[in-house]
C-alpha cells in the first residue's frame, strides 16, 4: 500500500509537469523541473517493483468495475436476455427457468457442449432454452447464424432440427454445406434465402452482440441461467446446478 501511494503520487507529478504550459507558469525554474524528473527516474530504476504493484492493483479495479457491470446488465437487460421475441426458443416455452445460449455454429466448444444440452432438454422438461446467435469465427458463421433466424421466422417449427443438424455437423462446414443441411431439414430454402436479407435479422445479430459485450462475453459458448453468468463451456453436472440454484432463487 505504501509503496502504490508512492507510485501515485509520481504518476501525479508526472501528470502535473506534461500538463505544465510552462515550468516557470507553475514556479518551477528549468533546473528545478530537471532535478524533478531525474528523481523520479531515479526511484523507478531502483524500485521497479513499483510499476507491477501498480498495474497490478489498476488490474484488479477493473475486474471488479467489470464484474459490477455484469451484475447490473444481468438486471437491467434481463429482458433482452430472456423473452427478445425474435429470439429462438427450444425446450418448455413456459418453463420455470430460463437457460440463454450465446453461441456460434463453428464453435468447436459449443459443439462439445450440445449433447449436454439435449440431454438437460429430455432430463428436465420444465427448461425453457433461449438461443443466442453470436456469430464471431468465421462469414460462414454468420451464414449459418443468418439462416437459422430466417427459418426461425418463417418455420418456426423447423428451426430445432436446422439447429441440431447445424450443431451436430463435422468437418466441411461451407455455404453449400450448411444449405444443404438446411434442405435435409426440410427447409424451403428458396424463402430462407430471401428472409436473410431481412434487415431485422442483422439487427437480432448485431444486438445479440452488442448484448454479450455488455455482460462480458467475449467468446463461445456463453450461459446466463438465473443470477449466474458461465462463460465457456460447462459440463452437465454445472448445468444442472446452475437450473437448481436458479430455482432457488439464488
């Protein structure tokens, strides 16, 4: 603690001579400002602990400030994070607690983590599962992401098969791959296509991206169930635990 007052007020001195108009404004002569710099040089050469210590502490500031917004975007978007209508839905509609998935059709770890989530949607049929299109690795990505929301509009009825076959897909995953896939679901591709130029669904994107910025979430899968924000993948058991606590209240 001493030595980060130290170090602040160094900082403060630094600040005060840069913003200086000029040394003799301040009653300070050249030589004067001189003698200031070289000690304070002096004291960073021997002390270069100092530096971390401060860096470290001006770290540790940010992630609480960081965790703080997090809570408070947990509360005030709670909408937006549950119950945004041109957001898919699967499991129970009107279940008593809601999961919400940020996730990208090329994500290696979401993939990974689907079986768990077909497997939580059969074991606990009071789930309602919100699905978070966060298309950030690759334009196929956003291709993907893109067609689900336009079947989601158009066949709202199609889009958990779409959204299974896209998820549980493997290796070669181009344009021509995923509308295939999309036509092996059943699809009418033809409106699909034409509903991706809809400028309501890059506005669900983009919103669904600013969204995961704003609750911290920089990369996929991504959780909110309840009070609990899970980024990256969990397994099972978490999940489970999540939905529980969440039922709780807590």
């Amino acid at each position: 603690m001493r030595h980060f007052r130290l170090v602040s007020m160094i900082v403060c001195l630094i600040g005060f001579l840069a913003a200086a108009p000029s040394a003799q404004a301040q009653g300070l002569t050249d030589a004067q400002k001189k003698d200031v710099e070289a000690i304070i040089g002096d004291y960073l050469r021997a002390n270069p602990q100092i530096i971390l210590e401060s860096v470290r502490a001006m770290q540790e500031r940010e992630q609480a400030a960081q965790a703080q917004r997090q809570r408070d975007a947990l509360t005030t978007r709670r909408q937006e994070i549950e119950k945004d209508p041109s957001t898919p839905v699967i499991g129970n509609a009107n279940g008593d607690v809601t999961v919400t998935e940020f996730f990208d059709y090329r994500c290696g770890y979401c993939k990974a983590v689907f079986p768990s989530v077909l497997q939580l949607l059969k074991d606990d049929t009071n789930v309602r599962y919100v699905l978070k299109e966060l298309p950030i690795l690759s334009p196929e990505s956003r291709i993907a992401s893109k067609l689900a929301l336009a079947v989601w509009k158009n066949e709202p009825k199609r889009y958990r098969d779409l959204h299974t076959r896209l998820m549980s897909a493997q290796g070669d995953f181009s344009e021509k791959r995923i509308f295939a896939i999309a036509k092996e679901a059943g699809v009418d591709v033809e409106r699909a296509r034409r509903t991706m130029d809809d400028p309501e669904i890059e506005r669900t994107i983009d919103a669904n991206m600013e969204l995961a910025q704003t609750l911290g979430i920089t990369g996929t899968p991504g959780f909110v169930i309840g009070k609990q924000l899970a980024p990256g993948a969990i397994d099972y058991a978490t999940l489970k635990r999540y939905i529980a606590e969440a039922r709780k209240g807590s």
